[in-house]
C-alpha cells in the first residue's frame, strides 16, 4: 500500500507541474503549434535520438542538450538510416533518457490504478514501442534546425523545468521546455512542452481514455501496436 500511494503521489506531482507552466488544451494549442513543422512537432516530445546512456552525475540541462545535439545528428542521417535503422538507433536511447514507465502511467491517467499489472507491462512496452516508431517515421529529414537552451529552473514540487527554442532557418524560434524528474537516480524526461506549454501527455490523454472506454487495456494496447507496425512500414 505504501508503494502505491508513493507512486500515486508522484503522479500527482507531475499533474501539478503542468499548471506552473501553464499548460492548455489541444484547442487552445492548436493556433501556437500551427507553425511547427509536423514532423518536429510530433517527434520532440520523446525523441533522444542516438545519445549515450544517461549517467547519474548528469544534471537536468546537460541531459536535454544531450538529447539535442544527438536528435540533429540523426536528422542529418535520417534518410540513410531509413525508418527502421531510426527505430533501431532510437530505441536503447530513448528507453534511458526518458521515464516512460511513467510517462505511460501519466498518459492513462487515474485509470492506470485499476488495471491489472500483466496489463500494465503490456500498455508500457506497447507504449514505448509506439513512441519510438512515431518518431523514427517523422524524423526523415534536416533542414539547418539548432537548439538553443535558455536556462533551468527547479519547480516548487522538486522537478526541474529546462527552458530551450527550436530555431528554424526562415521560420520564428519554438519554444520548448522540458520537465525532468529524478528516477533510479538520474534525472530523467517526464514530459516535454510544445510552444513552451502544450504537454505531450495531456493532449494524449483523450484518446487513450476513447480506447479504454471501447474496450479496457487490450484495446488500447493493440491500438498502439497497429500504430507501430503502420509507422514502421515508412
């Protein structure tokens, strides 16, 4: 019981988090995000492409400029790699920069603590799976894009927001900012926000609960394993 109200706790945390940032709706964000590229906009949000796995020493900025620079290293190889040499060179980084046992916990939201845990490991692992396959199929191409990283600021409940833009040759800056939280030891990405305040999470959030209504953990599941496979297919 002590472990699941920890872990209850957590989440909430992170729930909270987003209204120091000032997180919106999808609607909301909708007019902001109109003028990212679509492949950026829905790959930012995971990928740690081709970066060494995280140490514990590292601190909340160096791991996003981490992420950074291997994300534009990637970019630049994306067509040679092609999307299943992306997904192959995503996947081991991804799983170390990125908490996303409980990015998917935060995802379903309150429903997550009524779900069996054989189901649970199936939703992480099909989660996971997804996440990466969406952005090994968006991240075909580079077009002079650098990051610049603005600065670091630790919230109330303990988390640490990192502040950076996408500078994009032609186009205005996108702002970025993402949350880190410590886990196992190491500061890792918990959620990113698009245009400095469109969480990533929440505007999943919806549709996970639309899958789950139709048909509880399994659908949901295999819903994200279609995903996979069709993004796979490039």
């Amino acid at each position: 019981m002590k472990q699941g109200a920890g872990q209850a706790a957590r989440e909430a945390r992170i729930s909270r988090a987003s209204h120091y940032i000032g997180c919106m709706t999808r609607d909301d964000a909708a007019p902001l995000a109109a003028g990212l590229p679509r492949r950026l906009l829905l790959g930012l949000g995971f990928a740690a492409l081709g970066a060494a796995p995280l140490r514990a020493q590292e601190q909340p900025a160096q791991v996003v400029e981490q992420l950074h620079a291997a994300l534009l290293s990637v970019m630049q190889q994306a067509r040679a790699l092609g999307v299943q040499g992306r997904f192959s060179r995503l996947r081991p980084v991804m799983e170390s920069s990125f908490d996303l046992p409980a990015m998917t916990r935060i995802a379903i939201g309150p429903a997550w603590s009524g779900i069996a845990p054989e189901q649970q490991a199936a939703l992480v692992q099909a989660f996971s799976e997804w996440s990466i396959a969406t952005y090994a199929n968006r991240f075909d191409g580079f077009s002079g894009e650098s990051f610049t990283t603005q600065g670091e600021t630790e919230l109330r409940n303990g988390d640490r927001l990192v502040r950076t833009s996408l500078n994009r040759p032609g186009n205005s800056a996108v702002q970025l900012n993402y949350l880190l939280r410590r886990s196992g030891g190491a500061w890792r990405i918990v959620d990113v926000y698009l245009t400095g305040s469109i969480s990533e999470l929440a505007s999943r959030r919806a549709d996970f609960a639309a899958l789950l209504a139709e048909g509880g953990p399994a659908r949901l599941a295999a819903e994200l394993r279609r995903r996979s496979a069709t993004l796979l297919q490039g």
